[in-house]
C-alpha cells in the first residue's frame, strides 16, 4: 500500500489528513485579497524535486488578480526531493486523497465555484490523473509539461468534467512531447475536453518563454467563476 512506501511528510504550514495519508499544503494569495475573502482558488503542484515555496516564486509570482493559491507538496521523499506518484497503485491511492483534500479545501475556505487545477511535471500527470478520474471536482484543469499512460489509470474513470487547457514544448528534453501528444490522446477517448497548446521550447516553458501566456490564460478562468 502506498502508505507504506512513504509518508506524506507534514509542513509547518497546514495539514489535512485522507487515507491515512497527511496532505501537506501551504496558502498563498493573488492581488489584495485576504485570508477571510470569498475567493476563486487555484490549486498548484510543483515538478518533482522541486518545493512549494519556489515553484510560488518562478510560476505563480505574477498573478494579479485576487485568489488564493493552495500549493501541495509532492508526497513521495526521493533522493532529488519530494515527488509525484508514478505507478497505478500509488496513483489510486494519493488521487482519492488529493482529490478529497481538494473537496476539503473548497469547503474550508470561502471559495467561489469549484477549484482550478495546475500542474507542471510531475505535478502535470497528476492534474491529468485527476482531469480523468475526478475532473468533476475541478472547474478547469492546466497540465503543462506533463504525461499519462493508460496503465496508470487502474478502474474505472468519472465522468467528463473540468475542460483542460495543456501545454508541452516540442523540444521537451525531460517529458518527450510525444509523450504529451499521447496523454491527450487518451484524454480524449475518456471524453474529455481537452484544448491543447504546443510551443517552441524545452520543459521549463512555464517558467520562461509561456510565462506570461499561461498567466494570462488561467487569470481569465479565475476571473470568469
């Protein structure tokens, strides 16, 4: 069970407890808003090895419109640091419990309409993981740099849900892009809506190059519900 293989360590910041698993997260907030506005939120999950407070500094530190921004850590210690699930096993046990913690946030805090996911890397797969078996949670789903193989799915997928608007370069030197091209392949034949956009440039695209484009764009979905 994937409880055993590792835990998911806690922070110094907040905790939420799903399957026995501990969901470490710290909150951030966009523009002038405040702990006790109703907000739209934006989920983000960091690349593997990478930490929640850096990937705030060099992805999400030009939002301007106000929403609170819920940064999960990688549940899994590695030796390059803390990492996303990978193996369908793992992936059917943290995605119910991501997924729950999500639920729980959207509750917790005063939220407008449901959730925005983004994920890079690692964090990518998971948002397409959870764009197929739990995409119901989410109004909309942002998978940059990311992959997904049947074989990590495990039973049965939910219903269509949030539309999913992804990115991958097409010199990736990390995540091939036809490894993108083939998640959105099978996003597809689950049903899902997927509008997918590909760009000149290697897998740290969000960070440079797409930036301001990928900014703009989930600025106008926190805008929008």
């Amino acid at each position: 069970m994937f409880r055993k293989l590792t835990q998911w360590f806690k922070n110094s910041t907040v905790n939420e407890l799903h399957n026995d698993l501990n969901v470490s997260y710290v909150v951030k907030y966009s523009g002038k808003a405040c702990s006790s506005d109703q907000l739209p939120m934006l989920i983000a999950l960091h690349g593997d090895g990478d930490t929640v407070e850096s990937f705030y500094q060099t992805a999400l530190d030009e939002f301007k419109v106000q929403a609170r921004i819920i940064l999960i850590k990688a549940p899994i210690l590695h030796e390059m640091g803390n990492v996303w699930p990978y193996s369908a096993d793992q992936y059917t046990e943290f995605g119910v419990a991501f997924s729950e913690t999500v639920d729980s946030l959207a509750i917790k805090y005063p939220t407008i309409n449901k959730p925005i996911l983004l994920g890079f890397s690692g964090g990518g797969a998971m948002a397409y993981y959870q764009a197929v078996k739990h995409g119901d949670s989410y109004a909309y789903i942002f998978p940059i740099s990311g992959l997904l193989f049947k074989e990590q799915l495990g039973g049965r997928s939910s219903k269509p849900g949030a539309k999913v608007f992804a990115y991958h370069g097409k010199s990736d030197e990390v995540v091939s892009f036809s490894a993108g091209q083939k998640a959105i392949s099978l996003l597809k034949k689950k049903g899902v809506n997927v509008n997918f956009t590909e760009f000149e440039g290697g897998h740290n695209g969000l960070f440079s190059e797409m930036k301001p484009e990928i900014t703009q764009e989930v600025e106008k979905k926190l805008i929008s519900l």
